[in-house]
C-alpha cells in the first residue's frame, strides 16, 4: 500500500513557507527513487493563496538530474469551486469590472455540473490533473502563482493520470511541491481559475540520473509535450518549441534544422494559462513520428 504523505492542517498554512517553492523550507517527507506515495492537497482557494504540500525530498536527486513524476491517479471530492477575483483573469479590462463571486460545482460519477445563472444545469466530463507541481529553484524561493524552468504554477491539463512530467533538477532532493488540482479546465483558465478542489494524487517519483533537460516535458500514450512559461505568450510558445527541437535532437537523433522544419509540419500547440505572471503553452508531437 502506497504511502501518504498528508497535507498541513488549514490553521497551520503560511504564506510564506506553502506558498512558494524555493530550497529554505524543510523536507516534509522523503521518497526513494521508484517509491509510489499518496500526497494529500489543499484547494488552491484555501485561507492562504495556492498551498502546496511539501517539500519532497527524493532520496539521490543532485543538481543536472531529471525528475519523473508518473501520474496515477487523482481522488477527487464530491464537488468544486470556481470564481471570478477583481483585478484577475484574462478578461479584466476588456469586460465591465467584474464583480467577486463564487460557484460551487457538484462532481458526481466523473461529470462536473455547472449551473448557469439560468438554472440550466451544465455537465462537463471531469478531467483531474495538478495545476501547480515544481521542484525548488536554484536559489531563489518563488511564489506558487507563477511557472517557470522548475514547473510551478503550468495549469496545465495535460498534468493528469496516465501522463509522465518531467521536471529538470536545481537543488539536492529535487523538494517537489504540488497543489492547486482542477476537476476541469478550459484551455486559457480564462477567469483564472478552474474548478477548484482539494484532491488526494497518487504518484510514483523516479530520477534520470545526469540527463539534463531545460523545461518541464510531458509523455503521454501518444505524444511527447513540451512546456514553455513566459510573457509575452509568444515567448512561452517560443520556450516550448525550442526545447522539443532540442529533445528531438538529444533523444532520437534529429539534427537540428532537420527538426525545425518538422515541427512546422507536425506540431501541435495548445495555451494552458493566460493568466498567471508568466503565461504557459504547451507543444505536443506524436510519438509515431520519433519512436520509429
């Protein structure tokens, strides 16, 4: 049986410590390299704003290593939160002012139901996966809001069982942090946020031992994901196009132009978020046209 490593008490959440990822804070649990753990998560809408639970230290892991992080299952509650924040979101500016407000959505048998302000009841299929999942920087501790080379707050969907992330290294034991899971999510998270909700995930860590990568990827059944932060979203999309040329070129033998030009015939791309300080997008090629 798995191990669960459990999240902190709501009163005991601080700001300061649950809301970054950084290398300051004490390892709360550590993990041998293949060790399969539960990791308890708070509601990115919890009293302090977008908790992780965490540091992880992963038993081996040095600077210049890969971390895996194969995602097995996500244990959802029976219902979620959404929410429109003043000031927050993608629309702010180009609508009226909006206005707070909160919606809770039932989760019912793998279908997300969303009452419009109509009464009609909407049902969405739910599709679980971890918003915010990263190591700790270099040096600096960084705020759970933003993403960045260590992974961080990527809303992205692709983050979701059945799926591998891979996450570059920059300090001894990796001290992953992870929070922040949607029930579901648009691409955009345009409002900024999704349905939110507190969520028990089961992972298995493992390590790449001096294999050096530059940005989060992601392996799915049929693709290979590469994922790029930055503003403006052009430069994120920039960010992960570059670095599957340079997965194609290190791993299965491209040559460089080669690859380029490959891309612009075969890669798809996808926004994960346009709403947190740096924006996310996501690259994805099938893995029929490299594993040949």
């Amino acid at each position: 049986m798995a191990r669960r490593i459990m999240k902190k008490p709501s009163e005991k959440l601080d700001q300061l410590v649950d809301s970054v990822l950084g290398p300051h804070a004490p390892p709360i649990a550590s993990v041998a390299p293949g060790e399969v753990v539960e990791v308890e998560t708070w509601s990115a809408l919890e009293r302090v704003t977008n908790p992780v639970t965490g540091p992880i230290e992963v038993e081996g892991a040095e600077a210049g290593d890969t971390l895996v992080v194969e995602i097995l299952d996500i244990e959802m509650p029976d219902e979620g939160t959404t929410a429109i924040f003043p000031s927050f979101g993608a629309l702010e500016g180009w609508l009226n002012l909006m206005e707070p407000r909160r919606k809770m959505c039932e989760i019912r048998e793998g279908r997300v139901l969303y009452v419009t302000d109509r009464g009609e009841t909407v049902e969405l299929e739910a599709d679980p996966f971890i918003g915010t999942i990263g190591v700790s920087p270099e040096f600096e501790s960084i705020t759970t809001l933003s993403p960045g080379r260590h992974g961080g707050n990527m809303d992205c969907p692709d983050v979701r069982p059945g799926n591998t992330l891979m996450l570059p290294v920059f300090r001894p034991g990796a001290l992953l942090g992870l929070g922040d899971v949607h029930a579901v999510q648009g691409d955009g998270e345009i409002c900024g946020v999704a349905v939110e909700i507190p969520a028990v995930v089961t992972l298995r860590l493992d390590l790449q031992k001096g294999r050096r990568i530059g940005w989060p990827r992601v392996v799915s059944p049929d693709e290979f994901m590469t994922v790029g932060s930055a503003r403006p979203l052009e430069d994120a999309a920039r960010q992960a196009f570059r670095e599957m040329v340079d997965w194609m070129v290190a791993d299965f033998g491209w040559v460089r132009d080669d690859a380029y030009m490959f891309l612009s015939l075969a890669a798809k791309s996808r926004i994960a978020q346009i709403v947190d300080p740096l924006y996310t997008a996501v690259v994805k090629l099938s893995r029929s046209y490299l594993e040949r």
